[in-house]
C-alpha cells in the first residue's frame, strides 16, 4: 500500500466504477458493479483495480447477499475519504449487482459500440460515447491525443465532464478533491503484462503483472505516469490547489514515458516514497492537471476553493455524491440511514397530498370530458378524444428509461420545459387545458396522476365500446396505480433533462419515417419488451393515439358514430369520436399489401402507404397508414408478434393491459427494487 494506506486505491476505484456514466442514454456507472466483468475490469484506466477488488473480498464474503460490489465499492471510496479527513455527503446504497459485463459492451471497446457508438479516431472520440478514449474514463492525461499542450485539452475536458452531467465547477472540484489523494504509478517504460480478460488461466483472474523491478511500491506502474501531486498524499485538503496556482510547470517525461509535469526551479518541494523512507520524491501535474490554468472559468474556480476552502470541500462532497449516485435515478431507490435529502440531479418529485382525491369521481369526469358534458369555468363545452388522451399519457410516461432509471410521468415534466417544447409532444399543452376542467374539480388531483389515469381511462371506455358493439362485456380492465407528486421547475434540472428526449415515439406514429431498429433501440432503453411495445402500438393506433404530423392517418376505419353505438349506451352518452379497443389494427396489417401515397407526404418527407390496388377500402375512408407501420409489419420479429394478436384479439388485449401498466409505472419505485404499485390498491 502507498505510505501504508489503501486509502487512495479505494477512491481510484469507486471514481473508475462511477466514472463511466454518460448522461446521453444513462449506461454506465457504478450500479450493477460491471467493472469486474470485460470490457471494463481491462480497461486501461484500471490497471490493478482488480487488487483493490481482492482487498474486498474478506468484507464481501463477510457480508454476502447483505451488500453488493456497487454499494460496497462506493462505500469503501466514501470511508476512505472520511479518513483522509473529508465527510463525504452521504450514501445512497441499493445498487444491484449485474451477472456479467453485457451492459458495459456500448461503452466499448465492443463489437457493439463499433457498431452503434464509432470512434474512428481513438483519443477523438465523441458523444454519446462518455470518454474521447476507448479504455479511458474521460480524457487522456497526458494532452489531447498525447499531445502535452494544456490549452488544446480545456474543451474536451469540458465537454467529456458534461457527458456524464458535471458543470464547471462540479469538474473542477472533482479533480482537485480527487488529485489531493494519492499518486501516479509509471517507475519504467517496461509497464505492465496482459490485462485480465487476456492473461490466461493461470492468472487466475489477475492481469497487469508489473515489469518495472518488483512490480510494488516504488516499482508499481498503473497509468505510466509517476509521482505525487501532493506533498500530503493521505491528507484531504487544498494543497493540490496550491501547489497547481502557485508554481510553475514544465513538462517533461516521465520515468514511464509519459508526458507529465514538474515544478520549475522556484522550490524543490517534495513528498515522501510510497514505502515511507527518508527518500523523498518531487511533486508532479497531468497535462490535464495543468489545463485548468489555460482556462479563465476553470482557473477562477481554482482559485475561489483555494481561497475558501470550506467552499471546496462542501463543493466536492456534493459533486462526489452525484459522480457516485446519478445512475441510481430517484432518491426513493436509495436505502440506508445515511441518505442524504433529494438533490437535484435525482430528479425530486414531491409527495402527492394526503387526502387522495375519490378516483371513481375523478374517473367519472374524465369519462363526461370523454362524452363532451364537461364544461369550462365560462361554461363553454369541452370534449377530449380517447386518442389525445392516451397519447398525453404515453408521451408523459415514455421519457423513462431503464439505464439510470430517470424520466416517467411521476413529476408531469411534461408541464414544464424543456419537456413540454419537444417536437414529440406538440399538442400536449392542448389536451392538458382540456384536463384542466377535471382538475379544477379535485383540489388533491396531481396532474401526474390525472393525465395517467385519463389515458387508462380512455382505453377502458373505448374497451367498453367495442365489447357494447360485439354484445359481451370487457375481457380485461386497465388498471391505475395512484400516488404520484408534481415536480416544481425548481426541482427540474432543464439542461440535464433535454436528454431524456425520446427520438422516436412509435406508439404516436412520431416520426412517421422512424426506423425499426430506432424503435426498438428506444423501447429496450425504456425497458418494454418486443411483445409489450407491440401490443402498446396496437391499443394506441386503434383509439387514434397520433401525433398531429399523422393526422392523415386511417389505420382501422373511421371512429363510431353514434347511430352505431349498441343500445345500451344512450344516444346522450355516446359521441362522434368513439373509438374501438381491438385488434383490427393488427389484421388489417397483417392482410393488406401496402404501396406509397405518393401526393401525401409529411412537409415533404413522404411517409404515408395505401392498400394496393383498386379495391381500397373506400367505405372506410381510405385505409393510411405510415412508412412505420410498414416498417413494423415487414420486420420479421415484429412481424410475428403482430401476427400473434391478429390471429387472437384476447391475447392482444391481455398484453396490451399488462403493458400499459407496467409502462405507466416504471418510474414508480420503494428501494432499488420494490413499487408502490406491487401492493396498492391498484383498480
């Protein structure tokens, strides 16, 4: 151990295993503890990490299934600051640990990340990759592309601290609080063996087999460069700040080889060997070290925490917590005593009102708004469609995803920018001031609540519909989870929360020329399953669920009219927008050969298929559908699950029902893995 402390080694580690993170689709991070998997337990960034894992394993073992590897390594870089002299802010625990490396492969270095996240040029990688190096966690220390020049590293050290969802100052005290620990390792230029994943079955799982002298201590290479930043190195405190302002740097190499800095000839301020000997050693910086100078904004920061250093150390306290939390998603996930209040990179939704509103009355209103019998504060008439409905619902519900576990209906962000100016949402606003007349009604309703349950509301009206219509009665009821809170633009981190954009909303037909494979990207982000999408896709077209740029649509015939609605609904209470909750969307899919509308097109874009030849169904309107649909139906896995629910409307609706269910309360947790919804009174 460095001067006879693992102390720096356990921050390096939690850092190297939160570091990953990307805020673009939220992969990475310490949640699920994948650094002991390839590709990441071989990276070159974490050389002889995996004997910090095996220092470990005594408390791992100790504890088993009680802790994880994520919470554990986190909470070892948090113990390990605590005794450098740093409380951290607290400890969010519940991460779950992975069975294997899988979700690191779009990280890279991976087949996967070629294909989906290139880097032609490796050192200029970019967005939405997290890091400009494959193997690095964010840049290279020794200067854009190993070139040592300072000032040419200050943008890609701002832009790759922003792809994890760090602003100036949270980067600047990272590295300043991280820099005060510890040293660099590169004795030689000889380096070190094979990493893990190509050192054979010998090794044991080991890799990195140092070949300066011993391979330890003084002779122990992780990074090629080599020396202290600190004449502190076991000490939390600002001298890093110091030492970086007040002297200055030349480059030089290192005994590794590497580019690095050194102290010019003002002073010969040292720190001790690693093995604590009378030998002392001279101070170093990284060329990225040495940037922060080259920049005004950086360089004030600097300056300010080294001015304060209270300031500094509450600054790094936060943005550590942050670094070591962000892929946990909400704080209703975190377990333990030690959780600290919600910050706001966690998205804080607060608690809805004590005093729940009467849902079959709030259900009631929505069904009269449905029917055009609710009416505003003028006591003009206001009506909504089952498909505006359902699609406010979806569009609310369909930000989340499953990776860092952050966007969802729970907050109605979809109020608020920049989530109410996506393209995907135009006409959202519309429908809500439609809502507002039930809201008005229910002082205790959140708006999070209402716009989920309007949209489950119109797909069991439209159920009924069609059940009234084939004189039966509904095989299955779409069932509303309740307990959501309202989220403040105080509590929205708008910058941060533009990435939760959905590029594609296959179940609004937006937009109309999606691909598939976009599709299916976007909804395996989200964590629906081919099945589940589907049946989603399938309840939405037929109640018209579109976005405004697919008015042209006609995917099942045209609405109900009230003449056809069955006698048992009354004349008053049927409207001209009726829609059906079947399967038709599906068979006609599945039956009909589709060629392109030519004269109809998306601002140009095209996009819009008829049934071929002349026999198109005129009495119904005239069949459209989108490039999409055609998309989907001509996919062989999509395909066959449409196929599926054509040929047996009651297992359509029973996925659909599970779907939508479990999609509208994704974003609903108790602890890492527990719901509300597991247990409430769900109707």
């Amino acid at each position: 151990a460095d001067y006879g402390n693992y102390g720096p080694m356990m921050v390096r580690l939690a850092w190297h295993s939160a570091g990953t993170y990307r805020v673009f689709d939220g992969r990475g991070g310490v949640n699920g503890a994948r650094q002991r998997f390839p590709p990441e337990n071989s990276w070159d960034d974490n050389v002889n990490l995996d004997k910090a894992r095996w220092l470990l394993e005594p408390v791992k073992r100790k504890y088993g299934q009680k802790i994880s590897w994520g919470d554990l390594i986190v909470l070892a870089g948090d113990t390990a600051l605590e005794t450098a002299g740093l409380k951290p802010l607290g400890f969010c625990g519940g991460r779950v640990d992975d069975i294997d490396g899988t979700k690191s492969l779009p990280l890279g270095p991976s087949a996967e990340q070629e294909r989906d996240f290139p880097c032609p040029v490796n050192g200029d990688c970019h967005a939405p990759l997290g890091t400009t190096q494959m193997g690095l966690i964010y840049v290279n220390p020794e200067g854009y592309l190993g070139n040592p020049d300072p000032a040419m590293s200050v943008p890609h050290i701002r832009d790759t601290f922003a792809r994890m969802g760090m602003n100036d100052s949270e980067t600047v005290a990272l590295i300043g609080g991280g820099h005060t620990l510890g040293k660099t390792h590169g004795a030689c230029e000889a380096g070190v063996g094979p990493p893990p994943d190509e050192a054979g079955p010998t090794s044991q799982g080991f890799g990195w087999k140092g070949k300066c002298g011993s391979g330890k201590g003084r002779d122990a290479w992780t990074s090629g460069f080599e020396g202290p930043w600190t004449s502190t190195p076991l000490t939390f405190d600002s001298d890093f700040l110091d030492n970086l302002l007040i002297y200055s740097w030349e480059k030089e190499r290192g005994p590794g080889g590497k580019w690095q800095w050194r102290i010019g000839n003002e002073t010969t301020e040292d720190a001790p060997q690693v093995d604590n000997s009378t030998e002392r050693v001279p101070l170093m910086m990284l060329t990225t070290d040495v940037a922060l100078l080259h920049d005004p904004i950086y360089k004030g920061l600097l300056e300010t925490f080294n001015n304060n250093h209270t300031k500094f150390e509450d600054a790094f306290r936060h943005a550590w917590y942050k670094l070591t939390t962000r892929d946990m998603g909400p704080h209703s996930r975190c377990i333990g005593s030690e959780v600290p209040p919600p910050q706001l990179f966690q998205d804080p939704v607060p608690s809805p009102p004590s005093n729940p509103p009467d849902w079959n009355q709030v259900r009631a209103a929505v069904k009269e708004l449905l029917r055009g019998s609710s009416s505003s504060s003028n006591g003009t008439a206001v009506q909504a469609s089952h498909g505006e409905l359902v699609r406010l619902a979806w569009q609310c519900a369909s930000s989340f995803r499953q990776t860092d576990f952050r966007g969802g209906c729970n907050g109605a962000r979809i109020r608020l920018s920049p989530q109410k100016d996506w393209e995907g949402n135009k006409g959202t606003d519309a429908t809500m001031q439609k809502l507002a007349v039930v809201k008005a009604r229910f002082p205790s309703l959140t708006w999070s609540d209402l716009i989920v349950l309007a949209g489950t509301e119109a797909l069991n009206d439209a159920l009924v519909v069609s059940s009234d219509r084939e004189g039966g009665s509904p095989p299955v009821t779409f069932r509303f989870c309740p307990g959501r809170g309202d989220a403040t633009a105080q509590e929205t981190d708008a910058e941060s929360f533009s990435v939760l954009e959905p590029s594609v909303s296959v179940v609004t037909d937006f937009p109309r020329t999606a691909s598939v494979d976009t599709v299916k990207a976007r909804m395996d982000l989200m964590g629906l399953g081919l099945s589940e999408w589907v049946a989603i896709v399938g309840a939405a077209r037929a109640v018209g669920a579109f976005h405004p740029y697919a008015s042209a649509v006609n995917v099942t015939g045209p609405a109900v009219a009230s003449a056809e609605v069955p006698k048992s609904r009354t004349a008053t209470s049927a409207s001209s927008s009726d829609r059906l909750l079947n399967n038709r969307f599906f068979v006609l899919m599945r039956e009909n050969l589709w060629v392109p509308a030519e004269t109809e097109t998306e601002n140009g874009k095209g996009g819009m298929f008829k049934v071929a030849g002349d026999g198109e169904r005129q009495s119904e309107g005239g069949l459209r559908v989108t490039e999409l649909d055609v998309a989907l139906v001509t996919d062989p896995e999509v395909a066959n699950v449409m196929g599926t629910f054509a040929g047996d409307g009651n297992v359509f609706l029973q996925e659909a029902v599970r779907a939508w269910e479990k999609a509208m309360n994704l974003d609903r947790f108790e602890g890492p893995e527990g719901s509300p919804c597991a247990h409430s009174a769900a109707s």
